[in-house]
C-alpha cells in the first residue's frame, strides 16, 4: 500500500536534491508553507459548508468542542512555520 508512494518519493527526493541551487527550488520552497497553511485552515471550513447544506447526510457528529480542533491546527501550523 505505501510502497508506490515510497517509492516516487525517493525519487523526487533525489531529483530535489540535484536542483538545490535552482531559482524555481527557491521559489517552491518561499510559497509551499503559506500553501499548506491555508489548506489546513481552510477543511474545517469546507466540512461547515457541506454539514449546512445537507444536514441529514453528514457523517460527522457536532460536538462542543470541536472548534477546539480547528484553533488547534491553526496553532500548529503557525509555529511550525
């Protein structure tokens, strides 16, 4: 199951490597963290969303401390970056 994946990641690790002085490196490396951070951000918006449009379909249970959660994820991802 996680061998394919394995796998193109030791190979994408390698070609990372070779292209370390690349301008295109550079810029990957400034703009993935901001990237990141508002994908993670941005699912418990996306779940609100989908639980308010069909009320009787979701799987997801609302509890009282799930916006716990949400400020948690943004704590993380704003010190690790």
């Amino acid at each position: 199951m996680f061998g394919p994946t394995c796998l193109l990641m030791y190979y994408v690790q390698g070609m990372w490597d070779k292209f370390r002085t690349s301008p295109l490196r550079q810029a990957l490396e400034r703009v993935w963290p901001p990237i990141g951070v508002g994908l993670m951000l941005s699912g418990p918006f996306v779940i609100r969303a989908v639980r308010l449009q069909e009320p009787e379909r979701h799987l997801l249970r609302r509890h009282r401390h799930s916006h716990r959660v949400g400020r948690l994820v943004a704590f993380t991802a704003c010190t690790c970056f």
